[in-house]
C-alpha cells in the first residue's frame, strides 16, 4: 500500500477517535439516581425503623458506676489514708462509646463528702472479664 494511503487512513482514524471522545465527554450524563424528599424518607424509616438503627451503649447502673468510682478511688496512689476515706458520691450523667480503648466514658457528677461542692468530670468505665464495672480515673 502506498505510504500516503496509509497516513491517510490513520489520520482518518485518529480523527474518528478524538471526535468521539470528545462527544462522550461533552455529552450531558443520564440521571441514574433521583433525590427523594425528605417527607418520603421519614415515611419510609416510620414504616420500617430498621432503615435507621439508633446506636446503643452499654453503660453501669449510678449503682455500679458509684461502685466502681469508690474502688478506684480507694485503689489510686493519690489516696494517703486508706482508713479514712472520704464518703463518695457520684450522679451518672450522659454515656457514650469511649474514643479510645474499652467501655465507654460517662459524663459523672462526684461529691467526696456529703458537704462537698460537686466536680463534673468524665469518668471511663468497661466491663472486666467477671462482669463487674471498672472505673477509670483520669
């Protein structure tokens, strides 16, 4: 075949090549997907809650956190009269998965007398291998 032929026919080819290209990428998208309104999707998670599980935390009882609390505390080095310790209580407020390592970190309420001004603090808690709730004290 003749050389002028041939690049003939590849210029013709290339050409071919580059305005489809160009068509498909210029050419507008088909809607594939449709947006529902919000009144749809409140229907349909209304009418099978499962579409939205809400996310549920294990946490201690106020019982087993105020237990937990006084054991740590008795148990910290910081304690220097382990015959004296001070009447300890805890209000448990909101719990949620702990960012870091086990067990989840509450927001607590401790009074370490019963005159005592309340400390809000956060306090970890996990479950040990017997079941019984362990405090963390930060």
């Amino acid at each position: 075949m003749h050389q002028n032929a041939i690049i003939a026919i590849a210029a013709t080819l290339g050409l071919a090549a580059g305005a489809g290209g160009t068509y498909i990428a210029t050419s507008e998208p088909k809607v594939e997907a449709q947006a529902i309104s919000k009144a749809e999707l409140v229907a349909a998670i209304s009418a099978d809650p499962s579409l939205c599980p809400v996310p549920t935390v294990e946490a201690p009882t106020e019982a087993e956190a105020q237990s937990a609390y006084r054991k740590a505390h008795a148990a910290s080095p910081l304690v220097w009269d382990r015959n004296n310790l001070p009447e300890i209580s805890l209000a448990l407020g909101e719990c949620d998965k702990a960012g870091a390592g086990p067990g989840v970190a509450c927001m607590t309420s401790v009074k370490l007398g019963p005159d005592a001004k309340p400390i809000d603090r956060i306090v970890g808690f996990a479950k040990s291998a017997s079941g019984e709730w362990i405090a963390t004290i930060n």
